[in-house]
C-alpha cells in the first residue's frame, strides 16, 4: 500500500504527473524492484491480470480468444482468466477460442538468469576475421583500438515469450 503524498518539499519536480518512480525518492515506500509491469484485464472495473487476447478479423466475422499476446496492440483486447473464458461474439460472427487453457504464470528467476546470461554471451561474441585478400587496395585498415569490455547492447528489445503448446 502507498504511503500518504509527500510533503511539497520533498517531493520530486514530476510528482503527480504520472505514475513514475525515481530511486531517490522514495517518500512514497515504493522502489523501482516493487514496479512490476501488468497488463491488466481491459473490462471496465476488472483489475485481474490479462491472460487472454480478444482479437476480431473483420474480413471472416470472426472473434479469436487467444493467449496472450507478447505486445499490446491497438486493435486487440487483453482479458483475465474469467472474462476469456465467458466472451461472446457479436451476432452472426463466429468465436474461436484457444483450446488449452489460459497460463498466467511468470517466468522464475532462474529462467530470467539464464536468459540475460545468454543474450551477455551473444553480445560478447565476436565474428571470425575474414581473409586477407590479395591484390592492389587504397585502403588502409584504421589503427587498432584498445578493447573495451564487451558490451550487452541495448536492453528493453527482449521480450518473455510463454512456453509453446505441446
């Protein structure tokens, strides 16, 4: 539960503009480790965690139940376990529904662990020298730089996907 609002004081600049969470400014209780993203269940008043996506395909007048997707997107509904499994379809449209059940299981530690260890050893790879070739050539190679520690890359483009079906 969220403390009170903070004193003016010591609030910071953005407070009340949205729900951020800043590392130094914790009057609130709240750390960025106690942030986790949720989609939540897109029915009014429904505060369950999505576990189904409502598609509709217009051109086959079809309503399609399915996991739920890896990203939001702008013309699908996420629904929680209750509301997937009590949709209708509109009149005279036909609904497909997923036939294994819903998972609203997250990853463990141990599978996030391995994960980012995978995507550090990718990242430090490097690709095999190719072949000096022979011949006349104007270019000449830059000096060599000295090697920094290998970099991850950009972080936030890997996305949980859910174990498939079997």
């Amino acid at each position: 539960m969220l403390s009170p609002e903070p004193e003016p004081s010591r609030a910071p600049k953005w407070a009340g503009t949205g729900p951020r969470v800043c590392l130094r400014h914790t009057a609130w209780g709240v750390s960025l480790l106690d942030v986790i993203p949720m989609r939540r269940c897109c029915r009014p008043g429904c505060k369950n965690p999505a576990v189904a996506t409502l598609t509709y395909v217009y051109s086959d007048s079809t309503a399609v139940v399915g996991p739920l997707a890896t990203v939001a997107e702008p013309h699908s509904w996420d629904l929680c376990e209750t509301h997937g499994s009590r949709i209708t379809a509109p009149k005279g449209w036909e609904l497909v529904r997923h036939e294994g059940g819903f998972s609203s299981s997250t990853p463990d530690d141990d599978d996030l662990t391995a994960l980012a260890e995978a995507v550090r050893e990718a990242g430090m790879r490097r690709r095999a020298p190719e072949p000096e070739q022979r011949g006349y050539s104007d270019y000449s190679p830059p000096p060599a730089r000295p090697q920094r520690p290998g970099r991850t890359g950009r972080r936030g483009h890997l996305r949980v996907l859910p174990d498939p079906p079997n």
